[in-house]
C-alpha cells in the first residue's frame, strides 16, 4: 500500500514538474526562439566553417565569414518577405471582401440550386473568411518579428560556432581523452 501511495507521489510530482517546464518555456519564448534558430543555423553552417579552419583559415575569420554569408542571404530573404508583408497586410481587407464575396456567392448559388433550407443561410453566418486572413496575417507578423530579432540571433551563432570549432580541445582537456572516443562506435 506504501508503496502504491509513492507511485502516485511521484506520478504528480512528474506532471507537475513538466507543467512547471511548459510554463517556463511559454514565458521564455521571447529568448528561446531566437536561441533555436541561432542552434539551427549553427547546425547548419558548422561544417563549411569547419571546412574553411581546414584550408587555414583562424577560427574567427572562418566563423565571421559563414556568419556574414548566411547573414546576407537572411538580409535578402528578410528584405523579400519584408516587403510582401507590407503590401499584404495593407490589401488584408480588399482580400477579405473579395472572400466574404466568394463565400456568399457560393452559399447562395448552393441555396438556389442544391434547394437547400434556412440551416444555410445560417451556415454563412457561420463561416468568417476574415478569421482565415487574420490567421495568415498573424503568421506573416510572427516571422517579421523573428527578423526583427536577426541581431540576436546572429550574435548568439557566432559564439555557437566559435565554440564547436574548440569543442574537442575542451572535451580532451576536460576528461583527459579525444572528443572521438564520444563518438558511438
């Protein structure tokens, strides 16, 4: 019985604990997703640094060259979908007019020729095109601020990538062995 009444303990000890976690991570977002997507393009440019140390080129010169070049194509990229941004959320309500006017031709067009009852006329009331464009303009808004956060995000890659250029230093100074002996066999 004891021992039943441990595990339940430990069952909302657990729950508790990943609830706490979940919560941490939602007030965290405004530095976790800027610090994944650094990870992501670290992990990413890694091996051409990594390629450019091996034609000896110093390791600050290697990292800020990769960093410079992945940072001019996100300046390109940016600069695109900054601009399409802009000019769809400034035609957001011409787009929903034109949906509201879709939709209602289509329920009408249904009601005349499908004969359907007073159940769809309230079926349009129901469907709210301009929720869809909000959606869409919501997702387009998250992305420029993930752009607006470049600086952050680049920052945070140079260190990545200086300190995986110095990773199997650190590792054989730390345990006395190669980084390769990490490595499964």
């Amino acid at each position: 019985m004891l021992q039943a009444t441990g595990r339940k303990g430990s069952v909302v000890v657990s729950l508790a604990a990943v609830i706490v976690i979940i919560f941490g991570m939602q007030m965290a977002k405004v530095l976790l997703v800027p610090f994944l997507i650094a990870a992501f393009l670290a992990l990413i440019s890694v091996r051409p640094m990594l390629w450019l140390q091996q034609k000896r080129l110093p390791n600050f010169l290697a990292a800020l060259a990769i960093v410079s070049a992945m940072a001019l194509i996100l300046a390109v990229i940016g600069a695109i979908l900054g601009s399409s941004i802009a000019d769809f959320t400034a035609a957001l309500p011409e787009y929903q007019a034109r949906l509201d006017v879709i939709v209602d031709g289509a329920v009408n067009f249904f009601l005349k020729h499908v004969g359907g009852d007073q159940s769809m006329d309230s079926l349009a009331d129901m469907v709210d095109p301009g929720w869809a464009m909000g959606l869409v303009a919501a997702i387009l808004n998250s992305l420029k601020d993930v752009l607006t956060n470049m600086f952050l995000i680049i920052f945070m890659m140079i260190f990545m990538l200086l300190e995986a250029s110095s990773f199997g230093t650190k590792v054989e100074a730390a345990f006395g062995r190669s980084a390769n002996s990490l490595e499964r066999p």
